[in-house]
C-alpha cells in the first residue's frame, strides 16, 4: 500500500509538470498570433522650381571727331574735308544686330551745308537720294565705308551712301541707315567722307551742318 501510493503522487506530480509546461507553450502561441504589424502606406510627391533671367542688349556708338573743314571752296574743285569722320558702333547681346543712322541739321526745312539764308541743297538742288558732283555746281553729300576693326556680326552700307569716286548720298533731316548688321557685334567700324561742290553764283559766307549719328538696336 505504501509503495502504490507513493507511485500515485510520483504520477501526479509528473503529470502537473506536463500540463504546466503545455500551458507555457500554449500561451506563447496565443502571443505570437495576434500581434499585428500596421501597414503604412506613402505617396510620392514633386515640386517644380521656375527660374527666370533677363539679358539686356547694350548698343553705344561713338565718333571720332567733333569736327571736319572743308577751308576755302572754290568752283573749280571738288573738295573733300578733313578728316573724315568713324564712328564705332558695338551692340552686345542684341540677337537681330544693331542700326548706325545719320541725319543733318541744314537749313532745318532742308538737308545741305546752311548760312543763313544760303543753302548748298544736299546732294544736289532736287535733294536726290545720290548725286554725282561736278565742279562749278553746288552739290554736298557723303560716302560710307567699313573697316575690319572690331568682332561678330558684319555691317553693311545702303547702296545710298555706298559710293566712290564723285558720287554721294544725300543727307536728309530726319534719320536714316547709314550701316546695319543683322547680329551681336563689338568696335564695328564706319568711315564717312565728306564732299562738296559750288558754282560760280553761290554766295560767299560762312558755311556749316550739324550731322548727328546715332545707334539703335534691331
């Protein structure tokens, strides 16, 4: 009796042991399925940044020299003055080129070499867009040319004032294109020649015009 009855509680005791552990296991199981990881979701985002810039084109011109004489004339020449006049012109950053435009002052109603009230008409009596000068008859007019000073876009000369030899442009009072080019340029140079004419009944006096040259952009 007393060996069965200790095999029982040797039983007993080894069966609680199991049943502790199964419970361990258990619980620990419980734990693991019911934890839960949430889900995060993101979306992608984007953001566009405007950049902007002015570039300003920058046009100057300059002349030479302040004056040129043509001293005494008389009716049995042509004469040339002295010196002639270069204007620089340079238009940086400006894409369609710059424009070199010339005008005179003359009588301020008409173009020519003025002494009140005297006019030799500019280049001739019919204000003809060119003229070609003879001595003994009143004519007064330029002749344009370029040099190959400076850099970048070409210029070129209107046929009017395009002449050699004798032949000249006529002047007028309000401007016109004297030079042109068609893109950017640096130093570009223009060569002006002054000549003029009288006749034997043009009053004497003290001749004179005021030429104005100036530089736009395209």
């Amino acid at each position: 009796m007393e060996m069965s009855n200790y095999e029982g509680k040797f039983v007993y005791f080894a069966l609680g042991i199991v049943l502790t552990a199964f419970a361990v296991i258990w619980f620990g199981t419980a734990a693991t399925e019911t934890v839960i990881v949430p889900d995060y979701a993101s979306a992608a985002t984007s953001s566009a940044v405007t950049v902007s810039a002015t570039v300003s084109a920058v046009i100057s011109c300059s002349t030479n020299n302040a004056s040129t004489d043509f001293e005494t004339l008389t009716d049995s020449v042509i004469a040339s003055s002295t010196p002639n006049a270069s204007t620089t012109m340079s238009c940086s950053n400006s894409a369609n080129g710059c424009t070199l435009s010339v005008k005179d002052a003359g009588s301020g109603a008409n173009p020519g070499l003025w002494s009140s009230p005297n006019l030799i008409e500019s280049p001739n009596g019919a204000y003809s867009a060119t003229a070609t000068l003879s001595a003994g008859v009143e004519g007064f007019g330029i002749q344009a040319t370029t040099t190959a000073t400076g850099s970048g876009g070409t210029l070129g000369v209107p046929s009017r004032y395009l002449q050699t030899g004798n032949t000249v442009g006529g002047f007028l009072i309000t401007d016109t294109t004297l030079a042109s080019s068609t893109s950017p340029s640096t130093n570009k140079e223009v060569v002006v020649t002054h000549k003029a004419a009288i006749a034997t009944v043009t009053p004497g006096g003290s001749y004179s015009d005021t030429i104005t040259y100036s530089c736009t952009a395209n």
